[in-house]
C-alpha cells in the first residue's frame, strides 16, 4: 500500500476562521515536532486522538525528523496539547524532544493524518521489533475472530518493525510489507481511527498475506508440502524429532524437541555446535520453572515486550515435577539455561494453542546457520545453505530487510547485563554524555557489532557475527548502509581496533584511510563502560578489563589489565602477569596447554597427576616444553580469559574447548554448583608487586596468579573437589582486584571503578567484584545498555575517537 487514507475529520471538530476569537478565547496554531521512537509505534493515532480529545483541527505526518504536527484551536488546548503529547505516548513510544513554535492560523475544519513527508533530514528513530501484544495474542486464539490463528497477526503496539524498513518515513511503503495489498476490511481498520490496528504499517490477514509455507527434503531439492496446515505439519514433524528450519523476525531459526536427545544431538552434530549451549523457547515461565532459577526480575526480562534470551541459573537438580524435561545435550556443562518465551504468532503456533494436539513444550531455538556465519534471512539461502542441517523449512512470503538475531541478557544483582544486543534492542540508540563527530566505529572481531554516532547518539548494529568470512563482512557492510540510510548520519571518522590482524579495522581502513583513527582495545572497554553509564569524562576511572585477548602496546596480548583512564587517554596501572601464549590460538583450543604454561612460568612442576598434564599427550607434552624454554611462537600475554582457561583444565573440568570461553564457562559453572562453606581456602591469595621491568614508584603492579596456582595444586593433590577449587579461585580473583583498586586510590585518589571486558560476563565474577569494591567504599560502574564482551567495543572507540574535544582537557592524575 502507498497511498495514506483519505483525511478523517475530528468528531465535533469545527473551526472559525483564522484567527477569529470563540468564546472569548482566540484561535491559535502551533507546530509541534516530535522526535524519539515515534513512527512505527501509533504515534499518529495517538495524535489524532489527543487532538479530537481536546477539539482541536489541523494535521499529523510522519518526516524524516521525527512526527511534525500543527494544531489549531484556543490558546489552552494548544498549550494542553504540547504538555500532554509526550506524558500520554503510547506504550511503545520513546519520546526524546518535544520542540513547538507558533504557525500563522489557518482555519482547518477538521484534523487530519496526512501522508509523509520524505526527504530532509533523518533523526527519526526506528521502534525494535516487538512481541506479540496480549490484545493480538487474544484475537489468535479466539475462533470467533477473523484472525483466528493468523501467523502474522500484529497491531500498533507489536510486531515487526526494524527488520523490515527499508527507508524513512516509517510508512507501509516503506517496508516489506509493500508488496501486500489491504484487503478491504484491512484497509478500513488502517483508516479508523478508534481501530487499534489505524496506521498500523504491518497489517494483515488470512486474506491479506504473509503466508506460510512448508517445504521438506526431496529430489533433487526441498518440495512444497500440500498436505495441509503448514503449522499443524511443522508441529507433528517436530514431535516426531525432525529438526526445522523456521524463519522468524530477523532471520531462520534452528528448532527441534528441547526433550528429545536424539533430535538435540542431531542437531548439535548438524551444526558443528561443539559444548556451545543451546537456547529453548518455552511456551510459558512456568514449563521452565523445575528447571531454573527465576526471580521478579527475571520473569520480568523474560515476558517483556523484547523477549530476549534471558541466561538463567539452573536448579541444583533439576529434575521436572510436572513440567517438561530437557535434554542434556541442550547445554552442557553450563551452569545456565538460555530461556525465551515465544514472541511471534509462528512461535505461539509452533509450541500450540489451548486446544491443539499435544506437542513439545520446549524448543530448542538457536540462529539458522553454520557456525560462524550470519544468520540466514534469504529464502533461496535458506534452502541452499541450511539443507545439510534440516529436515523441513517453515517460511513465508515477507522478506527480511535487517538480519537481526535474538538478544541475550542476564540478570545480575537485580540489574540487566546485556550479553548481545540484537532483537528487541537494536536499533534503539544509546545517548552519550559527550558529543561526538559523524563516525562509524567498527568495532572488533569477535561478536562484532558496529556503531555510528553523531551528536550526543550512537546506534548500535544488530549482532553482525564473527569477522572471519566474506559472508559476515558483506553483512557488515549492509548493515552498515541501512544504518547509515535509517539515522542519516554520514560518518566523516572511522574509528577500529589497533590490532594489526582485525578484519573490522581493515574494513574501516579501506572505507576511511587517513580518516582513521585506531583505539586501543582495553581502552575502548573502560570508555564504553563509562559512555554506558553517562560519565563525561571530566574526571579519570580506575578501569578494570579483563578478557581474553587485545593487542597490547608492547606487542604483548593484553587481557588482564587495570588502566587509569578518560576518554582521552590511559595508562596502564595494573596488569596480570606475563605468561607464554604457546601456539596462539592453539593455546586457546586446548586449555590444558595454558595450563602447563602458568604452571612452568610459576615454578611449578607438571606432576602426572595433575588433569592438565595427563589430558596432554605425552608427545605433544615434550614438544610444548621445548617451545616454552626456547620461547618458539610464545608471545607473552596478561590475559585474564586465558588464566580461567588454566584454571579449569588444571581443576579438570575443561580441557579441549569447542566453542569461545567454554573453559571459562565450565569453571564458573563448578564455582556456582558449590555448597561448601565459604570458598575462600588458604592460599588462594595473588601476590601484588611493582613490575620489576619497569622500576620508579609509578612502575604498573603485577598480579602474579603464582601462589594461588601453588594453592590449587595443594588442594588437588588432597583430594579437594573441582566445585570447591572453582569458587575459591573465584573468590581470589575478585579479592585481587579489590587489592589493586585500593593500591591505586592510594596513588591517584580515584574512587570509582569500571569494570569491563568479556571476563565480566561472568556473573558470579561480577557480582563479587562489586560487592567487595562497594564495601571498600568505591563507586562501581558495569555494563547496562551494552555489552561488557567485543559486542559493547564499538560504542568505546566511538567516544575516544570521535569526542569533540573540550576548551580544557582533563589530565590523567599523577602517580604519588
């Protein structure tokens, strides 16, 4: 549909002429102009209520600003109308300015929507797409009503709206659903304005499309399955343990039977998952309530209109009572559960309505791709590219503008800690407290997300993927042109990581050259922790990153580092001491590798007792302690991430890792399973000391993990559990950075700390930290509206590259 309905006039709504007085009170007209998350969420609805509310004419329209409306009528209505519009928005409405000025009287006679207006400039915001609201989700599964089980029921308050824009304004025209026409009974509820569905740009019907439709595995290729209901087939194929191909909002998804072994196994297989958990979709909080932990906040998270994946501790046992089982291969070794509940019609057809045949409970839910590549939203790609790993595809007609995967979140002391923000997120923009030139900031490697800024906004990308193959680059550069096309910011900068092997940084290289500006990796995490949590940068932070790997200014990998530091500049204040990275990524596939080498670098010897020492073969053992002593393919590293990797090898948990961080996972999931009495155990304590290369009082402390590494082998060879093990190094590392913050006030009088880094998704880890910080009297500052992994570096380098400088610079404070 391109054309908007014809103007309706306010009930009751006349107007004198211009400027004439009724009543006593003159006519007045002013133009108001609305910007925020207003097109796409009823905001012209609301209008056209509100001014039929206060018996006012004129007109409402969408423009690339934002929503422009005047209003004509006595001088108190107006003004009424300019308090109330923000106040009374609708529920998806994020209203950021509200700017009116007075307009010449033009004696309008009615209000009206009018259609809108493109070109100019583009500062309007795109809503995320949205859960299905409970009003749709009522009229699904009434019989009565015309939309009875319709798969793409939706409203103004729901549905899909950034990954199917294509250009602003947010008009139907401007969207995939263009190439649906209204059915008649559509058309009229689009133009009624008492409808809940008026201006609704992704109307639709039984009659209208979208349609769904099934395909299965044939010869030579998927044929169209005619048997009946495409969801009635879907839903017997899942239960008998196929594995589907579903396409959703942002892209296909991956589901089988949560319950079934064999399926989940399959599936696994099919992919390449390794240990890697799987998410499930529940059909309620209550089918995963035998299985997980959930407080208020959580439930909260978990049936929000974003509907992220929400990690979840699970029970200590975990066996059912009355609700559905789970698979074990769902997520092994994981002390958490990744649950969504279901946020698209498909999703709640999927998993049944009340009266459907019996069917899984639990699906399992994970991206439609191959590892490491982006998901898939093409259909002819679906077919081709996920043929080796389903047996059925359930798809439709709508095509997919924006790939955007499913968010995940966890709750972390009754605060939200974004682990990938995506769906339901994106492309809301995260408000900065310090303006910025036009810039792109490409972000890193590894769970890369992008983001432009200008101004005091930054808008960060969907979850684009891994930077290792052409597919996920090509994606990148998509995304980044529908970005730039949907906020009209035209980068003048680029900013990427300093890393001279990063994908992402010579993309930018290529688009932006000598407008470049490289930012170190670490300090890209203390900023976005601090542009997260509104700090201008007046005043430096103790800045607390821990990860896995960054290109350190020595040529070293960075990882476990304690920077003091603005948005100007840092100095590295603390770090992890240096242990040989033996064979780079290797080190990082094989942990018990790590493992061996902090013990050598500890003076430690490799008893064959010892898990690490016995999961490495002895071959392979006599080469890796040539390559130590000789420092072949050794580069030293501070790394924080790869220190979690020893450790959880060394306690055997963990010694051949299959997918990012599942070491680290894995111990974390042993220090959450312990029941024991408090987990500190003696010895379990870092040595804190000046770097002996460095010298002078200023040199940067070392946290030497040596003794508490001597400690973890005492207790093992007494016979000491890996749970207890596991908690008690968790407890040291949070009692060491305790330790170095209080070392660097000392020093410089800075008393808030940012912690950041992907190490921080640790939630056990995090949660110590700041409780021990916040005792010792600091000021703590973590992650809320981006990650604290790769996924929130982008809104770092953004600020340090691309800050309009001050009149007068901030200096970071001497050392005592």
């Amino acid at each position: 549909m391109t054309a908007e309905p014809a103007a309706r006039p306010v009930p009751g709504a006349a107007a004198p002429p211009a400027g004439q007085v009724t009543g006593g009170a003159p006519v007045v007209r002013r133009r108001v102009t609305v910007r925020g998350v207003v097109q796409g969420v009823g905001f012209r609805p609301f209008v056209y209520a509100l001014a039929a509310d206060l018996g006012l004419t004129g007109h409402v329209t969408n423009t690339g600003e934002g929503v422009v409306a005047e209003v004509e009528g006595p001088a108190a209505a107006t003004a009424a109308f300019c308090d109330r519009v923000a106040g009374e928005a609708p529920p998806l409405a994020v209203v950021q300015s509200v700017r009116h000025e007075p307009v010449p009287a033009v004696g309008d006679t009615a209000f009206r929507i009018v259609p809108s207006r493109p070109g100019g400039p583009r500062r309007t915001l795109v809503a995320p797409d949205t859960a299905t609201c409970d009003a749709c989700l009522a009229e699904l599964r009434d019989p009565g009503d015309r939309r009875h089980r319709h798969p793409f029921i939706t409203c103004t308050h729901c549905g899909p709206r950034f990954t199917i824009v294509t250009a602003l304004p947010y008009d139907r025209a401007h969207t995939t659903m263009a190439g649906f026409p209204l059915c008649g009974r559509c058309a009229r509820e689009y133009a009624d304005p008492a409808d809940r569905r008026f201006h609704a740009q992704p109307v639709a019907c039984h009659d209208c499309g979208p349609r769904l439709r099934l395909l299965t595995r044939g010869a030579p290729g998927p044929v169209e399955d005619r048997a009946g209901d495409p969801i009635a087939r879907a839903r017997a194929l899942l239960a008998a343990g196929a594995v589907l191909a579903v396409k959703g909002l942002g892209g296909y998804h991956l589901a089988c039977d949560a319950a079934n072994e064999s399926a989940v196994r399959l599936l696994r297989q099919r992919k390449a998952r390794g240990g890697k958990p799987f998410a499930v979709m529940a059909t309620e909080p209550a089918d995963v309530e035998p299985l997980v932990e959930m407080d208020a906040a959580e439930r909260a998270l978990l049936s929000g209109s974003r509907r992220p994946i929400v990690l979840l501790r699970r029970r200590a046992a975990a066996a059912p009572a009355g609700g559905a089982g789970i698979a074990a291969a769902v997520a092994p070794g994981s002390a958490d559960l990744g649950v969504m509940l279901p946020y698209t019609p498909v999703h709640h057809l999927l998993l049944g309505l009340p009266g459907d045949p019996p069917g899984p409970r639990l699906l399992v839910m994970t991206s439609g791709n191959l590892g490491g590549e982006p998901i898939v939203t093409r259909d002819d790609e679906a077919l081709e590219r996920l043929a080796p790993l389903a047996d059925a595809w359930l798809t439709h007609d709508r095509p997919i503008h924006v790939p955007c995967d499913d968010s995940v979140v966890r709750i972390v002391d009754g605060e939200e800690l974004p682990l990938r923000r995506s769906r339901g997120y994106a492309p809301f923009p995260v408000p900065l407290p310090v303006p910025v030139t036009a810039a792109l900031a490409a972000g890193g490697d590894l769970k890369n997300t992008f983001c432009l800024g200008e101004g005091r906004q930054a808008w960060l990308s969907a979850h684009v993927g891994d930077m290792d193959d052409l597919a996920t680059l090509t994606a990148f550069e998509h995304a980044a042109r529908h970005l730039s096309g949907i906020t009209g910011v035209t980068p003048r900068l680029g900013a990427a990581d300093r890393h001279p092997g990063y994908r992402s940084a010579a993309l930018a290289d290529r688009r932006f050259g000598s407008r470049l500006r490289l930012v170190q990796h670490h300090h890209a995490h203390v900023a976005a922790v601090m542009a997260d949590n509104g700090l201008d940068g007046s005043s430096p932070v103790i800045g607390v990153a821990f990860d896995g790997t960054g290109a350190g200014d020595d040529g070293a990998v960075w990882g476990g580092e304690v920077l003091v530091a603005d948005y100007d500049g840092y100095r590295r204040a603390a770090h992890l001491r240096y242990v040989p990275l033996p064979g780079g990524d290797a080190a990082v596939r094989h942990p018990y590798r790590m493992a061996l080498a902090h013990l050598r670098a500890a003076g430690l010897p490799w008893d064959a007792g010892l898990p690490c020492t016995a999961a490495c073969p002895p071959g392979e053992r006599q080469v890796l302690e040539r390559q130590l002593e000789r420092g072949l393919h050794c580069v030293p590293t501070s790394s924080m991430g790869r220190l979690f990797d020893a450790v959880s090898s060394l306690a055997g948990l963990c010694h051949h890792a299959t997918y990012e961080a599942q070491a680290a996972i894995e111990l974390e999931a042993a220090a959450a399973s312990f029941r024991g009495p408090r987990p500190e155990r003696p010895g379990y304590t870092f040595a804190l000391r000046p770097d002996d290369g460095s010298g002078g009082p200023a040199a940067p402390l070392l946290i030497d993990p040596a003794p508490v590494l001597a400690a973890v082998v005492a207790d093992l060879a007494a016979g000491v559990g890996p749970a207890a093990v596991a908690a008690a190094f968790h407890a040291a590392v949070a009692g060491a950075v305790r330790g170095v913050c209080a070392g660097l006030r000392a020093r410089t009088g800075l008393a808030t700390v940012a912690l950041s880094g992907g190490v921080f998704a640790n939630a056990l880890l995090s949660s110590a930290c700041c409780r021990g910080l916040r005792e010792d009297g600091f000021t703590v500052l973590r992650h809320r509206q981006v990650p604290p992994n790769d996924g929130g570096l982008a809104l770092g380098q953004l600020v340090v590259a691309a800050r309009v400088p001050r009149t007068t610079e901030p200096t970071l404070p001497p050392e005592a």
